[in-house]
C-alpha cells in the first residue's frame, strides 16, 4: 500500500472529527448528566393536575390545550380526574409548584437538547419578584389613579359573567 | 353494459336540474333569514355575528369635551404601557402603540372642516383599536392569530403570530405594531404579571381582556382622571355607554369603511 502512514493518519483525523460531537458531550459538565428535577415538598402541592405517567408524557398537548382554551375559548379553569379544580394558569399554577424551571423544565429539556422558548415572552418567576408591582400603580394611593373612584365592582362582575 | 347517448343525455339534464333547484333554494332561504334577522336585531343595526348571537357587544365611549390630551395629559398611555410591557424603540417609526395621541383631523380625516370650532382644532384625541365589529384584521389573518371573541373584542393569541403583517395592511386605523426588534431590553420595569412580545409579533390593544376576564374595567378607563372613558355593554339598553350615546351626539373613526367601530367619540 503506497502512502500508508498518511492514509492512516488521515483516518484517524478524519475519525477525531466526525465523533467529536460525542467527546464534547463527554467532557462537558452538564449534557450526560442524569436530570435531576426538583419535585415539589410541601404538603398541599403533592399531586399534579394529572397523572405522573400522563404528565411525564404529555405536558406539553397539555399545556398547548390550555393555552388554545385560556386564549380563544375563555375557559380558565380544569377539573382534574380526581376532581380538584385548577386556574389554568402556566404562570400560577405550574409555576407555584414548580417556581424554578432551570430546576425543573430544563433538567430534562437540557438533557435531550429540546429548547423551551416559553421564556420568549412569559415572564420567570424569578423576574416576577424584581420591579415595581402594577398592584402599586393601581392601589388607590397611587397618583395615576388618585383622582378616579372605581365603579360598583360587582355590578362589573355581572356583566362581565358570560366569560365564566 | 353500455349507456346509450339518449340516456347520458338525460341524466346530464337531470342533474343540471337539481344543481339549479338546490340553488336556488339555499338562496331564497338566505334572504328570508336575513329578513327576519335584521327584524331581530334592528333597522340600521349591522348583522355581524357578535351582534347577532350574543348578550354582550362592548364598546367604549370616549367624552371628547373631558378629554384633556391636549393640554398634555398622558395618563391613561401611561398606565397601559407600564402594564402591558410596551417597548420603547425610541424611533416613532417602529414605534408599538396600543393607545396614542393623534390630532383630531388626523383621527378623524373624513370628518376635517376648513373652519371648525376651535376647542376642536388641533386637538389631540387617544386613540386605540376600534375593536371592530366587522374586523378586517381578523379577515386577513391566515392563521387565526387575530380573532374575535364572542364579547366582541379583537384578541391577539401571540403563540400563533406568524408576522406576516397582513392585519397592519387590513387595520385602517394603524392601530397595530410589528415588534422588528426584541422588545424586551427596551421595556423600563417589566409588569411580572403580563407577558412580553418576542420579534417578528403583531401587538395591539385587546381592551385589557385579561382584566374584562376579572371582571374590571380597562386601565385607561380606570385611569382617566376626569372621566372621560366609559366602557361598558353596548347590547344592554341601561348601560352607561347606551346612555350616553342616547343622549349625545356621536362620531367614529372611518365609518365608512364598514368595519364597523366599536369605539364611540363625543364632541
């Protein structure tokens, strides 16, 4: 064979490279390692609004029901099988169990390399605690609002009932 | 077996005569349900579908003679930006508005005299989605990104915005903006309790559907200091907005047009 030692060299560069996809994920701290989520600890959030094995592999037609019924359909609550009501509600309700997603979400998500791009436009739990609360520019002491006497709230209720 | 020519012709006659029978029919049922549904509803009364099938059609009621947006007052675009995480670019002409100042002869282009009382001149006027009854936006959406509710308002579902912009072409009011950069780095204090855009989304003023849902009124209607803002059931005869367009004389932006606007000007 004419040129032996740089045929053979040539292999195992080109070799080297077309598995270096996988020695990156070896050497890189977090791609293999096995997701760990944090489950919820407290006492009143044990159960999800379903089935661990639906959840695990459904959350995500889930999540895209509530969002078309919540959006385009007005309904915003779920009753469960077991027959507890929920706020379909990502931000309160999923998150208020599960308030960290870089401890929840993306253990898994990182793992198997599917990006959430939830954060886009939803805001983090995290962020929600920064900032001004609009509960301020609304509270009667505001200025914005200073001048303005709400109307009969429950007369508003009522006439706003047929999104219930 | 073969079918003779006499028979072909004579089913080719046949069919002809049921195509013709069936349409006619589902013509003339159309025009008597028209009849009796424009009956229903009211003479000169559109016959849009929310104002047909439903209890309640909202509408808002701007008091123009209140109003003091010319004399600087920013309240209400104050309180919906802050609320609504409204980006700002800087430059007018990316500019996102869901409620803005315009003249009144710009707002109101069909309308514009030579000569005019003079309180009206130059004045500015809040503007915001008309919130149509006859949306074209919603027409044009090839995915369904914009719709109407069966309350009436124009909601956007931002998951499913594609950008194509065909809505900002439909909308003759200008009343919606294309995010052509990340909005949020442009955003001064983000409101944790509402969402962000992301680039490439339409946006524009849904009459604060998410507060409607709770049963509250629109910010800027809440935030106006000299109440000149009304919201309310424009299908219910006792409402403060039907009372209101009862009594004074009232004008809307492009009537012409036939989309039907939903948001009522007293001058």
């Amino acid at each position: 064979m004419y040129d032996c030692g740089k045929i053979i060299a040539g292999l195992v560069i080109f070799v080297g490279l077309f598995t270096s996809p996988f020695w990156y994920d070896l050497s890189s701290s977090t791609a293999l390692q096995t997701p760990n989520p944090v489950l919820p600890t407290k006492a009143d959030q044990n159960e999800c609004v379903a089935s661990l094995e639906f959840m695990r592999r459904d959350h995500m037609a889930l999540l895209n029901e509530w969002r078309t019924e919540v959006v385009r359909d007005g309904i915003t609550y779920y009753r469960s099988a077991n027959g507890r009501e929920f706020e379909m509600r990502y931000t309160k309700t999923c998150l208020g169990c599960h308030p960290d997603p870089s401890q929840f979400c993306d253990q898994c998500h990182n793992y198997i390399g599917v990006s959430l791009y939830c954060w886009d436009c939803h805001n983090k739990p995290a962020l929600q605690r920064q900032g001004p609360q609009l509960a301020e520019i609304l509270s009667p002491k505001s200025e914005i609002l200073n001048k303005h006497q709400m109307q009969n709230p429950k007369q508003l209720k009522l006439m706003f009932s047929h999104r219930r | 077996m073969s079918i003779s020519r006499r028979t072909i012709l004579k089913l080719a006659g046949l069919t002809a005569l049921g195509v013709t029978a069936e349409n006619y029919a589902s013509a003339h049922a159309g025009s008597t349900t028209a009849k009796i549904l424009s009956k229903a509803v009211g003479a000169g009364k559109r016959l849009t579908k929310s104002n047909l099938q439903q209890k309640v059609r909202l509408a808002m009621v701007v008091d123009l003679r209140k109003c003091v947006a010319d004399q600087g007052c920013t309240k209400c675009i104050d309180v919906c930006n802050k609320a609504h995480n409204i980006p700002d670019f800087g430059d007018s002409k990316d500019a996102i508005k869901w409620i803005w100042k315009e003249p009144y002869e710009n707002a109101f282009v069909d309308q514009e005299n030579f000569y005019m009382r003079d309180e009206f001149r130059n004045k500015m006027v809040p503007v915001f989605c008309n919130n149509c009854d006859n949306p074209p936006c919603v027409e044009v959406c090839p995915t369904q990104a914009t719709f109407q509710r069966p309350d009436g308002i124009v909601m956007m579902d931002w998951h499913r915005c594609i950008g194509c912009r065909y809505c900002m072409a439909a909308c003759p009011y200008g009343s919606r903006s294309f995010n052509w950069r990340d909005p949020r780095p442009f955003i001064r204090d983000i409101n944790p309790d509402y969402p962000t855009r992301m680039k490439g989304v339409v946006e524009k003023c849904t009459w604060c559907d998410e507060r409607v849902d709770q049963g509250l009124l629109p910010l800027c209607v809440e935030a106006c200091p000299e109440k000149a803002m009304v919201f309310g059931n424009l299908n219910d005869p006792n409402s403060e907005v039907r009372q209101l367009l009862k009594d004074n004389f009232s004008v809307r932006r492009k009537p012409g047009l036939g989309t039907s606007p939903e948001v009522y000007y007293l001058v």
